[in-house]
C-alpha cells in the first residue's frame, strides 16, 4: 500500500469517530452531492419517461408513418381514396422494419343521442387494426374490431351525451353526392380512454366498410395506411424508405410531422433535463470544493510535517482527491439509494398524479435503466473530481516551516 493511500485510509477511517470544525461543512456537501443526485435522477426518470409515453401514445393511436394521396392534405379527413390498396399494403407489409400496416380512413361527422349532438371524426379500421391501441387505451382485451353496426367511442363522449355500452345511435356525414347527410345506424360496443383531450372529445372508431359506403369506394381502395415500425430511432430514413417503396406518388409523412405541436413540446423535457442535470452537478461541485478548502486548512499540520519529511506536493495533492472522492462516493450511494426507490414507488404505485387534459397521463411515467444511472454518476463523479483539482493546489503554497512554527 502507497504512502497516500495508507494516510488517506487512516483518515477517512477515523473521520466519524471525532468531532471537528469541517464536520457540518462536510457534512452539507455530502448532503448537497446526494440531494444533486435525487433531482437528476427523478428529472430524468420522469422526463424520458413522459417523453416516451406521450410519444408512444400518439403513435399508438395514428401509427410512426402514414401513407396517403396527395388529395388528402387534412390529417382528420381522406376524401380521396388510395387506389391499388392490397398491393400497396402487401409491399409495405415486407418492409424489414414494419410492425403492422393498418387500412384506415377518415370522415367528419356528427353523432346524436335524444337531446344532444356534437361534432366527430369517424375513423373506419378493419382486421388489420394494431392491437397496441387496447393496451394504451384501456380498451378491453376482450374486444374485437366493430363490424359496419358497430362503433367504439371514448368514456369522455360517452359521458358528454350520455350515452353507454349497448345503445344504438345515429351518425349523419355529409355528402357531395346528395343535399342531405348521409345516416349510419350504429351500437357502442366499446370505450377507450386516449387521455389526449383531442382525441376523446373527437374519434369515434367504426368499420372501414362504412367510410366505403359513404365514398362509394371498393374493397380494394383506403383512405390511407398507418404503419407501425419496429424501430421508431429513425423516423426520416423510414420514411423515406416506404415513399420509395411504393410505385405510385402519395405522401408519406411520419408522426412527429404530423404532429409539430405535440413533438416540439416533448423535446423541451431533454433541454430541461440536460440544464437540470449542468446546474445540480455545478451546485454539488462548489459545494465540494468548500469542504476540500476546509479539510486542507484543518489538516495544514499534517501538510507541514509531510512536507518536512519528504512527501511531494502531488502526493498530498492526491490524499485530499482521495478524500473529496470518498465523500463525493458516500454522497452518490445516498442519492441513488433515495432516488431511484422514489422512482420506483412512482413506477409501482403512481402516487404522483398529473392533469391529463395538460400531459396527456394520469400519472408521473418512470423510465429508467442501468445504462443511464451509471452514465449519470460516472459524470457527476468525473465533473466534481475535475473541479476540485485546482482547489488541491493550494497544498503547494502552503509552507512547512510557517505551519510547524505555528504549530509545534
């Protein structure tokens, strides 16, 4: 064992048995590094994981890319139909990064109970639909996609025109075809709950066969294709990948350009959580290097008599490190030991709610891995050690005869 390896242990060994002048200072960085370490966590926890949430649930319920005509400019409307349709979605379906291509089409509508009506999207779907939607929306499992009699609509609507499970109501759509709007019966047989306030005020989910009937369209013709990718990393070479894959020009957009608004939105979490992560690790070195300044002063004799007996500056340069590395260590176990079990009660328990009408989730989200703990305290470890070399220069200015002769 080295020289400064063996003080250093001696030190840090006997630190908690006395009482000194640097115990409360040392003490409060210790506090600072950990609590550092609790913010950074529980901001980056929480902020991928609503990141992630949110963007899954968009992409849950309009797939990562959606292939149209170039008619249909309108994302909540597909008057013009995608001819060829069974092809296009055959090719599509053999591209190596697609999940499932699902038909869709759009049209705007209005649905009536006895006393009231408000305005809807009608969304048809048929057998191809993504089952993923039953997982983020609540729907239950047991459901199957609506045949042409059968609609789902949100619990929010549902509640807004009182109407439930089982009841039959009507659906008017105009038509360029005729002066009145066309009239399509249907049974609620299922509720979803998006959380997005856009969508449960608007989406009513039906057949695709009744979108058909209203167009005039055939079996063999779509509104347009919402496709589900296995690896959404890479949103702009997908989709320029599945535009050149299809002979025909249509437009190919993928959700995070369909949905500006929302996706700029989520991007601000990782400036915030980057400031965040600058500021806690700045706040926990400085407080760092006030409790290095303090354990060098309080230890000034044992740099003189070191010094007189040979040691080099650097080798005290390196006892102080080692100290101010084992205290920066204690303050990382503290805060991760605290914050990643607040993550997890989070993620068991979801006690921290939020609004959804303003985030889209009833509950704080957690996304946390191995990877990202240990990228994170490898840093603040890194940054803190940075910052408290200049402060273990000042060893070198202190001179041994001048602190032997104040202390003998």
């Amino acid at each position: 064992m080295s020289f400064t390896w063996f003080i250093a242990k001696r030190i840090i060994g006997n630190r908690k048995h006395k009482r000194s002048v640097s115990g409360p200072i040392i003490s409060i960085g210790i506090i600072a590094i950990a609590l550092g370490v609790i913010t950074m966590l529980i901001a980056l926890g929480t902020g991928v994981g609503l990141k992630n949430k949110i963007g899954d649930k968009v992409a849950a319920f309009s797939g990562h890319v959606r292939v149209t005509a170039l008619g249909n400019s309108q994302h909540q409307e597909t008057p013009k139909p995608l001819d060829n349709a069974i092809l296009y979605q055959n090719q599509l379906q053999q591209l190596p990064n697609t999940l499932v291509v699902q038909p869709v089409a759009y049209v705007p509508g209005v649905i009536l109970n006895n006393t009231a009506f408000d305005g809807i999207v009608f969304k048809g779907i048929d057998e191809c639909f993504n089952s993923d939607f039953f997982y983020f929306f609540g729907v239950s499992e047991t459901l199957t996609v609506p045949t042409k009699n059968e609609i789902w609509i949100s619990r929010e609507l549902a509640k807004k025109l009182s109407i439930k499970l089982g009841d039959r109501v009507p659906l008017y759509f105009a038509s360029s075809q005729t002066t009145m709007p066309k009239r399509r019966s249907c049974t609620i047989v299922g509720l979803f709950e998006t959380g997005f306030a856009d969508y449960d005020d608007t989406y009513v989910i039906g057949h695709l066969d009744i979108v058909r009937s209203l167009y005039g369209w055939d079996e063999n013709q779509v509104g347009a294709f919402e496709i589900f990718l296995s690896d959404d990393t890479n949103l702009d070479l997908d989709t320029n990948d599945i535009y050149d894959s299809i002979d025909a020009i249509v437009d190919v957009q993928h959700v995070e350009a369909q949905f500006p608004e929302i996706f700029n939105w989520i991007r601000l979490f990782g400036t915030n959580i980057s400031l965040i992560i600058i500021i806690m690790i700045i706040v926990g070195g400085v407080n760092m290097i006030t409790a290095l300044l303090v354990l060098i002063l309080e230890q000034t004799q044992l740099v003189g008599i070191t010094r007189v007996l040979g040691a080099k500056a650097g080798s005290l340069q390196q006892l102080f490190l080692i100290q101010g590395a084992y205290l920066i260590g204690v303050g990382l176990v503290w805060g991760n030991l605290i914050g990643l079990s607040l993550l997890f009660i989070q993620q068991k328990t979801g006690f921290v709610s939020l609004d959804p009408n303003t985030y889209y989730v009833k509950e704080v989200p957690v996304y946390m891995d191995v990877t990202t703990v240990l990228w994170l305290n490898g840093l603040t470890l890194a940054v803190c050690m940075v910052l408290l070399v200049l402060p273990s220069f000042i060893i070198s200015r202190i001179p041994p005869t001048q602190v032997l002769k104040i202390n003998p």
